[in-house]
C-alpha cells in the first residue's frame, strides 16, 4: 500500500484499515503535535476526501454529525438549545485555525481526558457509529472512551459519525471550562450541563465533567438529587460531596485533585445558574 491513501470512497478506506495498520488522518490538529519526527510515520488513511463524512444532517432518530465535520462548523450551525454547550465547546477548542482544520471525530478518537468536546457529547446522550469491512455497530460516548488515549475502535474500525437522539435538543445547555488564562488553554476543569423545565422545576438534568479524572464522566447521583427541584434553588443544591463522589480528580501541572474537586463543584454551580436563568 502507498505510505499515503486519499481515498474518495468508505470502502476502499475500510479496506486499507483492514489489510494493514495505517495512521488515520483528518484535521491532523493532535496528530502533528504528538508526532516527535519531521513527517508522519506511515502508511496514512486520509478520510477527507471520503463523501459523507462531514456535515450536519437531520435523521429519524435526531441528529447525525460526521466525523470529519470541523469546530467551526459546528459553531456555526444552526441547532436546539439543548446543542448550545456543543457549539460553546466548539469555540473554546484553540484558535480558529484550529477549529477550521479540527474534527470532532479526532477529538474522540484522541481520547485526551481535557477534550471539549467530550463533556456535552455526553450530557447530550450522544453514540458513535463505528465501521468495518465486518459491519457497523455504535457505542455510547461513554463507552468509547476507555482511559486517556485510550478508546474502543477495534482494529480495522474507523469512527463515520456522532449521533446525538432528537430529544436531547431540549431545554437550555451551557458549557464552561476553567483554566490558566481565558482563551487557548487546556481545562483544569471543564462542565457542560442542559436542563429541561415543566412548570418552573426541572424535569430533566444532564451534567457531565471533564478534565477531573482519565475520561470525562457523567454526574447520575447529582442529576437525580436535581431533578423536580425549582430553578431557582438548583444551583445552591448541588453538594460537593456528591460531585465528589462522582470524580476522580488528577494531580498534574495544571492543578492538584483538591483544587480540580472544589472547582468542579464551583463551575457545575455557575452553568447550572447559567441554564436555569434562561429557562426562568
């Protein structure tokens, strides 16, 4: 095989991960950075050129998002409030020019444990379509995940699209990430919560938090104690000893654990206060 594939067809691509391991290139925004050597080691799959890889599109069960779909064009995209901490992440994820070249389906398949886009794929609920010349199956975000660099592509599978379900564009969504200084930092912490409100209380809770622990987690025990609360007492009844519970905060350069558990409790605070705000 060529040290470098473009395919334009998912077959071909499908077949070339099935006949010998090769390096998987999109927006190439973690690929380079982590590649210590003047070119990238080959063999290389490019998918860009694959159709039907990119793109937002509406389906029976909600919405599809294409793996090579970049940062920017989710940001830009026209979407339900339950989206916009998913179009919020987009716009924290480095400069623009790395939200023009980067891709959701990269920022997976990197499995960093600081990815933005992690925390509302999963507090939307969201699957990922997984393909071989064996098939296709899908996985929970969730699941996918596996630990830091670490995800649940068998070999000879490429990551096609995030599917998020049509009920998760409910409500109101905020996302928000803590670091060194404003803009172009990896998160010490980062949250992204959507609430759902019937007659002034909430009716569904979705919180998820990232960069406290190897993969970025869901908050179930909290989500529980929130639910049918009245807006306005939802933030002042979120308890730090149930979010920590929930976490397994890392010590590294940019914060110890203690500090990553107190923030967490702090910045779940503030986006829950963000999303009852605008639900009052």
């Amino acid at each position: 095989m060529s040290l470098y594939l473009r395919p334009s067809e998912l077959q071909e691509a499908l077949a070339a991960l099935a006949a010998a391991p090769v390096r998987v290139a999109a927006g190439c925004t973690d690929l380079f950075p982590a590649t210590e050597r003047a070119a990238l080691p080959g063999p290389v799959l490019d998918i860009t050129g694959i159709a039907g890889l990119g793109g937002i599109s509406e389906t029976p069960e909600g919405l599809r998002i294409g793996a090579i779909t970049t940062w920017a064009e989710i940001a830009r995209a026209a979407l339900p409030g339950g989206f916009d901490m998913l179009r919020q992440a987009a716009r924290e994820v480095g400069a623009w020019q790395i939200q023009n070249a980067g891709t959701i389906g990269g920022n997976l398949c990197n499995a960093s444990p600081a990815a933005d886009g992690v925390p509302p794929l999963l507090a939307l609920g969201a699957q990922v379509e997984l393909a071989s010349t064996a098939g296709t199956r899908r996985l929970a975000v969730a699941e996918f995940l596996q630990g830091p660099r670490r995800t649940a592509l068998n070999p000879g599978e490429l990551l096609l699209a995030v599917h998020v379900p049509k009920a998760a564009g409910a409500g109101a969504s905020r996302f928000l990430k803590l670091g060194a200084r404003k803009s172009l930092v990896i998160s010490i912490v980062m949250v992204a919560v959507r609430l759902v409100a019937r007659d002034g209380r909430t009716a569904e809770v979705a919180l998820s938090v990232g960069a406290c622990g190897p993969v970025a987690s869901r908050l179930p025990a909290v989500e529980a104690a929130l639910t049918g609360l009245p807006l306005a007492d939802l933030a002042r009844a979120i308890r730090a000893g149930d979010v920590a519970n929930a976490l397994s905060p890392i010590d590294d350069i940019r914060a110890d654990a203690r500090y990553r558990q107190g923030a967490a409790v702090e910045v779940l605070r503030r986006a829950v206060a963000d999303c009852a705000g605008a639900l009052a």
